[in-house]
C-alpha cells in the first residue's frame, strides 16, 4: 500500500512541475524578422547562404521570389546578389520563410 502511495505522489508531483518544464520550451521565439544585405557565400549544398555575415538557412518550404512577386529556384540565388529575407531565428541564424532578389538600380 505504501508503494502505491508513494508512486501516487511522484506522478502528482511530476504532473505539477511539467507545465512549467514544457513552457521554458515553448518560449522560443517564432516572430518572423526581416532582413536585406548582399550574399557572401553558398553553402555547396545549398543548405544555407550567408548574408552579412549571418547564416541563413534553406528548407523546401523556403519561397524565392523577384521583386515582383515571380517564384525563382533556390539554385537563381548567387554571390554578391542583394536580397531581403524573411525568416525565423534559429540558434545557428535564421531559417529562411522568403527570400526576395532585389535587382540593382540603374544609375540615371
């Protein structure tokens, strides 16, 4: 009887402290933040670009687009192209949501 007593008060005790366990894990931040800056390197698989100097990382799920709004491939992004980005920090960076080439201006 004394065992099922003492295994009745662990599991309300866990029961009692997770919700404050699970919401230090839920607190991570998923607000979209945006930044623009020039592509400095292409990881070999595509995997992340790196844009001053901040890794930014690529998913299927990631959007390229032109100014315009028009869907590019991941493979149209390349060094010393200006791009604003869209995306979710990450403990390595951001994880790319959309990211939009910007063209060069043209001087007059």
């Amino acid at each position: 009887m004394k065992s099922k007593k003492a295994a009745l008060i662990k599991y309300a005790i866990f029961m009692v402290t997770l919700p404050l366990f699970l919401t230090g894990f839920m607190s991570q931040s998923t607000d979209t933040i945006s930044f623009s800056g020039t592509i400095e390197r292409i990881d070999q698989e595509s995997k992340f670009i790196l844009v001053s100097a901040t890794k930014v990382f690529l998913s299927p799920n990631s959007k390229v687009v032109d100014e315009k709004g028009n869907p590019l491939k991941i493979g149209d992004l390349r060094p010393r192209l200006f791009v604003s980005i869209e995306g979710v920090r990450n403990r390595d960076g951001f994880l790319a949501k959309r990211i939009v080439l910007k063209t060069a201006k043209r001087s007059p």
